[in-house]
C-alpha cells in the first residue's frame, strides 16, 4: 500500500491558499494548514476592539477556511522572530513597510521546519505567477523556494504547470496535470475554481491581511521608529498604532487619544503601563503618552486632551494626570481651540 | 477528576487566546480540561472553531459578570 503523502499548507485566509490546499486534498493527500501571527494582521483587530466596528465580522479567517476544508489549522506566533524581518528586508520593502518578498521566504521556511518536525513531505502556498508585484512574480518563485530552503518540496498548486515540476509532481505523489496555470493579476480563474470545488463564501480576494500595507499604519511606524534610539518594538507598540488618533506635538512624546467607546476600554488596559490624562470636568477620551512627556509640556498635553471631549468649547476645564506609581494630579487649563492644534500634530 | 488546566487569555487579542489554548493542549493528553480565560470577544468565535477543525470538545463557553470569557474544553484530538 502506498504511503500517505503529507503536505503543509500556508493559509492566510483569502482564497488562494485555500483554493491550493483544496487541490492538493483532491489528489488524496492528507493536509494541514498553519498560520502565523505576526502582529500586523489587519484580522479582526480592530473590528473587536472599536464598538461602531462590532457588527462587522470578528472570525478569524484562516480559521474559517480550515473549517470550510475540514483540515487541522497550526497557528504559529511568530512576533519576534518576525521583527527581522520587517527591520531588516534583504529585499526592502514594497510601497509602504511591506517586506513581502522577505516574509513570504520566512512563512516558507518556517513551515519547512514545521514539516520537518511533523514528519511531513512538502509544503504548499496559494501563490500565483504575476499576482503580486513585489512578491509573486516569475523571476521571485525560485528565489523563494531556495532562500526558503524547501526548494523543490514547495509546491504551488494554482501555478504549478506554469513552473519546473516539483518533488511531489516528479514522485507521482500528485498529477501535474490536475494542477493548475493561473497567472496574472485576474481572479476569473480563482473565481471559477472556488465555483468547481463549491467554495461560495471566501475572503475578499488578493492582500489586504496585512497593516504594513497600509499607508496610514506604515507612516505612524516610521514615526515610532524615527523618535525612539532603537527601532526594535514590541508588540503592544504596533498593536497601539492601530488604535486611536496619534498627535505628535513635540518629538519626545506622542499622544493616543481614543476616538470611541471600544477604544477607551481597551486603552484602559494600558493605564498601569503609560502616562495618562483624561478630563475630569467634562466627558472625554482617554489619552495615553507615549515617550517621556516633560513637566514643562504638562499644560500642552493637557489642553489637547481638552479638545477632543465635551470640554472642547468650554474655556476652562480640569484634566487629570497620571503618572504610573505617583499620585493623580488634576490640571486646570484652557481648552485649546481648533486653530492651536495644528495638523501637522497628527500622524 | 483532575482539575482543568487554567490559561490566562485576558487582554490579548486574538489570535493570541488560540494560540494560548494550542500551546497548553500540546502538552496534555485526551481526556484533560482546560479553562482558558479571554476577553477578546474574537475568542467567542475563534476558540470553538480551532476546537472543532482539531475535533477537541468544548464543554462550555459563558461571559462572566467581570467580562471575562471562560471556556472549557476536553482534549480529544483527530
């Protein structure tokens, strides 16, 4: 009898990976998915966090595609080892802080391990010739299977008759011909495929999983690094630069100032761990200050958590600061109007 | 009846329950519990379907007062 044949399959959740892993599973090899979790996932963040966002969808994707192809999912975090990456890109980055080249050799690589550890015989990602400029191109697929070191045990299903054939197609382990040739910027052939393997719900199509895509979410990293000696982070760093309005009136500090409910709640969380402020005569935010907030800039913090409450127009109110393991102290200010904040504050 | 092995998910968002969960239930065996404790509401959803795709049990799921969510799951495995 013929061994069982074992593959890895990287899902992130969007349709190519799960439409790959589906083709593998329909020539009779047993599947199992992993994921990993940089700390970038746009997944469900923010959705949990803002209130107004708690009607949208909270599932996890990559979940979500595992139940719908009845495969174990392995959710792998990666937070740490995946700071190289995005401070140290062999290939740079896309149009914003995206390392997408890098991180797709060490997604790859770290499921090699993974396959090797598990006993495994090769991996498989959704990847597709042309799809991506940065990442998935004709000349970038050998350069990921060698950097990677799984070589020609990564097999990419979607594109496959489009490449030179891989182990598991040369072993007979899989039927090149009941692969694929897709290539190209078009999810037609995506489309119709999911319609064959009766796939129809997925995830909205080609990136967007990914906040260091965001322009937004880029620039305020590129502030964090910018203002700090080193531009190690940790990951309630980058999970903060999601929340909030970022102000940064003077280059030592930063204010985060919730913009709702769900935000302040989660800020909360936070207060034993930062400088904070909130008014205490009116209804307002939460603020916390990221960096080393100076006595002398103590007026200004407050008077721009003045803004952004009940307080905005009242002329003077009462602001109370704390800092971690000192007294609260409370802060009578003028509020600041419109004009005193400038938008060049805002990140 | 041993007790269930307590995993403190509180404050972190998901994945990071799931991932909790998955690490404790690596070192256990069928038949043991765990209660992971989260606050994402993410994990209301997430942590049943990570259950369900490795076919362990999830006995119960509730809200405390306090907010957190408690769920208690057997370890079955495929």
């Amino acid at each position: 009898m013929a061994k069982q044949r074992k593959a890895v399959a990287l899902i992130s959740g969007g349709l190519d990976s799960m439409l790959a892993a589906r083709a593998v599973m329909e020539q009779g090899i047993h599947v199992e998915g992993i994921n990993f979790f940089t700390g970038f996932c746009v997944e469900g963040h923010t959705h949990a966090i803002r209130r107004q966002d708690q009607h949208k969808q909270k599932r996890n994707s990559a979940l979500w595609v595992a139940e719908q192809l009845d495969i174990p999912l392995h959710i792998v975090d990666i937070v740490e080892d995946y700071k190289d990456v995005v401070l140290n890109p062999r290939h740079g980055y896309g149009a914003n802080l995206n390392p997408c080249l890098d991180c797709k050799v060490f997604m790859v690589d770290r499921a090699r391990q993974w396959a090797d550890e598990h006993g495994f015989d090769f991996i498989v990602t959704g990847e597709v010739v042309g799809q991506r400029p940065k990442s998935q191109r004709r000349e970038t697929m050998p350069l990921i299977a060698a950097e990677s070191g799984a070589d020609d045990r990564l097999l990419r299903p979607l594109c496959a008759r489009l490449l030179p054939p891989t182990l598991a197609e040369r072993e007979g382990w899989v039927d090149r011909q009941r692969l694929y040739d897709f290539s190209g910027r078009s999810r037609k052939p995506q489309m119709a495929l999911a319609a064959e393997f009766g796939f129809d719900e997925y995830s909205q199509p080609a990136g967007g999983c990914c906040f260091l895509t965001d322009p937004n979410y880029s620039l305020k990293l590129r502030d964090l690094w910018d203002h700090r000696p080193s531009r190690d982070y940790q990951l309630d760093d980058i999970m903060l630069l999601k929340i909030g309005r970022h102000l940064r009136p003077k280059p030592g500090f930063k204010l985060i100032v919730s913009r709702e409910e769900g935000e302040n709640n989660f800020l909360m969380g936070y207060r034993k761990q930062f400088v904070h402020l909130y008014c205490t005569s009116h209804p307002g935010p939460l603020v916390l200050v990221d960096g080393e907030l100076p006595a002398e800039d103590e007026q200004l913090a407050a008077r721009i958590v003045t803004r952004f409450g009940k307080s905005r127009d009242a002329g003077r109110a009462d602001v109370e600061l704390v800092r971690p393991g000192q007294p609260p102290r409370v802060l009578r200010v003028d509020t600041m109007s419109a004009a005193d904040l400038p938008q060049s504050w805002y990140l | 009846m041993a007790e269930p092995t307590v995993v403190d998910a509180r404050r972190l968002l998901c994945p990071m329950p799931v991932i909790r969960l998955q690490q404790a239930i690596a070192g256990l065996a069928p038949g043991d519990e765990v209660e992971l404790l989260s606050t994402d509401p993410g994990s209301r959803r997430d942590v049943p379907a990570w259950c369900r795709v490795h076919r362990h049990e999830v006995l119960g799921c509730e809200e405390r007062g306090d907010g957190v969510i408690v769920t208690r799951v057997r370890v079955v495995g495929r």
